[in-house]
C-alpha cells in the first residue's frame, strides 16, 4: 500500500510503499476514503513530541471495513467507520469511569508496518492515516452513515470532538454561560460551536488574525477580540460587565495564551486547557491569584469523548444544520500532494486541508 512515510524531522514527507500486516484479534483493517490534516501531526513532523523514526503520521480519518480480526462484534465488512487514534481497553479504571480517552492501559509496542526489507515503521498516534488503509483496534471506530460525505466524516475523529467535546464534556458549560475562545483553527471553531450549541449568552473569540476572526462570527462568535491589542483583557472585561468570561479556552499549543488566559477569566471561573503545545513548553502563573478567586484549570484531551456516546450526537447535530462541518474544509489533496497540504495547514490559514484517497472517488 502507498503511505507518506516521515523518515527526518522536519523534513518532507516521502511516498512509500509500505507492508501492512493483517489484523490481530480485536483489530480492524480499514480501506481509507479520506484523512484530515491536524496540527498535531505538524508537531510530530516537526520532532516537538518525539517519537520513532520512520512513522506514518496522520489519524483524523474515515473509510471502509476490509478486515475483521478475531473476537471483534459490532462491525461488518463494506461498514463507513471513523478512525480515531482513542484506543481503549474498556476495563481499566478510566475506561470503567466513562473516560476511555485517558485509558490507563499501555498500548504495546507492536506495529502493523513494516518496509519491504521488513524495517518496522511506527504507527503514529496509534493510527497511521496517512496512508490507503489502516489496521487499528476495534475500540478506535466509531460506525457512519452510509449518506454521510467521508472527507466531511473525517473531521470528527479531532478537531471536532476536540473542540466541541471541550465545551460540552470537559467544561459541561451551563446554558446562558459566558465565553473565551482563543485560537480559531480548527479546533477553536469547533469550540465556538460547541458554546453556541450549549447555549452560551455571549462568545468572544480572540486570534492574532483578523480573517480568523471573521470566520469565528460565521461558527458563532457574537464578538471579536485581536489577541495581540494591548487592550484586549480590558475589552473582553468591557464584554463581561467587567468580570472577564466565565469559560475561557484555550485551543492553541501557546504558552502566551494560556497565560493570557489567566487575565480574561471571571473569578471562580474555568480554564479549559485543549490546546497541546511542545514537550518542553511551560507556563508563569500566580498560584495565590488562581486560588484567591477559585479559579479552575481543567485540562481536556480529545474533548474527554466517548465514541460511542458522542459521535451519534455530533452526526445529528450536523445533520439537523446545527453543526458546521462542509464549511470547516480548506481543501482537498491527493495523498501524493500531501507535503503541499502540510505547508498550507503550516502557514495557519486554514481550517481542515484533508486528504483523499481512491474508495473516496470509488464509493463515495
């Protein structure tokens, strides 16, 4: 099978044939239409996380059942799934508690690729998307409609339960609540919408881009703020009679905006931590000011989504209108042109770039 294989930190990637190995007991091999393109995995291919060289990156995706390992129930051959990297036992203490994307339990270190020379190839993010197919666990899919576009499909398997998840799981954001979002890539737009589905009275997205801006106004941000005016604790606090926002979240791996942060949230207010930076990045707060008001900051890793419980929900919220995903669509690259869709997503205009592969065009 082809996959674009990273083989040197940041670097381009390089196509590849690759060996993939069938699938074990409670694995499923996955012929993949579509993968979208995430900042996280710009920071792997960039080296800010580590890892094992070479890797197959990629892990926003959706495609078709063509394998089924032993022991696996509830899929079908020919089945629309959407492939995650939230891989879980199911019986550790997180998993048994409804928190299945902080499973407790070691993934081995087994990986279904291999070079032609039998070089082992790392399966990044447990999921290795860039790439035709994919052989991942059971726990990792979530099922589609068979009406549903896959590259549209794609984006919930992140950015979107990400950002949503953030607001509704992670935050559980009362309805006529008060908003900070700060980032609107992807996953920030995914939060605006999350708060406006929750219900939230007044959503104010801060960026450093004034075009990202006026894009959170069309997911539903009710005011806008440049993060980078000096007067903008002031004007977000002018926006929240004066006591900053009652959620603020921050969905950009930024030191200086979770330190912003700290600024725009109301005593006794909550800071939603989603967005990932690099290994070695750290923030300056004042913990007697955290304290003294009860503040809160909650971290939220994958929007704390359960695949099962969510999905179904995201699926009807999308199909009812209320849930933006077409519009979330930058654009759309051949597996071949992936290192140019790398670039565009790198230079943070854009919102999804996804990639397509032939069952895209072939059953879609």
């Amino acid at each position: 099978m082809k996959a674009a294989l990273c083989t040197q930190f940041n670097a381009p990637l390089v196509m590849a044939d690759l060996i993939l190995a069938t699938p074990r007991a409670g694995e499923v091999d996955v012929t993949l239409a579509a993968c979208a393109i995430c900042h996280s995995d710009l920071h792997f291919i960039e080296g800010a996380w580590g890892g094992t060289l070479p890797a197959v990156y990629g892990h926003e995706a959706a495609g078709y059942i063509t394998g089924l390992g032993t022991g696996v129930s509830g899929f079908q051959l020919g089945q629309p799934v959407l492939v995650t990297l939230i891989r879980a036992c199911g019986t550790c203490e997180s998993c048994s508690d409804g928190a299945p994307v902080i499973c407790e339990t070691p993934s081995d270190a087994y990986t279904p690729l291999t070079l032609p020379d039998g070089t082992a190839v790392s399966q990044g993010m447990k999921t290795g998307a860039f790439a035709e197919k994919v052989v991942v666990d059971a726990s990792q899919l979530a099922p589609l409609p068979l009406d549903m576009p896959l590259d549209v499909a794609a984006l919930l398997a992140c950015g979107v339960i990400t950002g949503v998840g953030a607001v509704i799981n992670t935050a559980e954001m009362k309805a006529g609540a008060s908003a900070v979002v700060i980032g609107t890539g992807g996953v920030g737009l995914n939060a605006i919408q999350g708060a406006r589905i929750a219900g939230a009275r007044r959503i104010i997205a801060l960026d450093v881009a004034l075009e990202k801006l006026e894009a959170a106004r069309e997911f539903g941000a009710t005011d806008t703020v440049l993060a980078s005016d000096p007067d903008a604790r002031a004007k977000v606090r002018g926006l929240t009679e004066g006591r900053g926002a009652e959620y603020v979240f921050v969905t950009v791996g930024a030191v200086m905006a979770y330190e912003q942060a700290l600024g725009l949230c109301a005593p006794g207010g909550s800071i939603i931590m989603a967005g990932m930076t690099g290994n070695d990045d750290y923030m300056r707060l004042n913990p007697m000011m955290v304290a003294y008001q009860e503040q809160r900051l909650i971290g939220s890793k994958m929007g704390g989504t359960v695949l099962r419980r969510d999905i179904p929900r995201l699926i009807e919220l999308y199909q009812q209108g209320r849930l933006k995903l077409d519009e979330l669509i930058s654009g759309r690259y051949r597996l071949e042109e992936i290192n140019a869709a790398i670039a565009d997503t790198a230079k943070g205009g854009t919102r999804r770039n996804v990639i397509l592969f032939d069952a895209f065009e072939g059953r879609s």
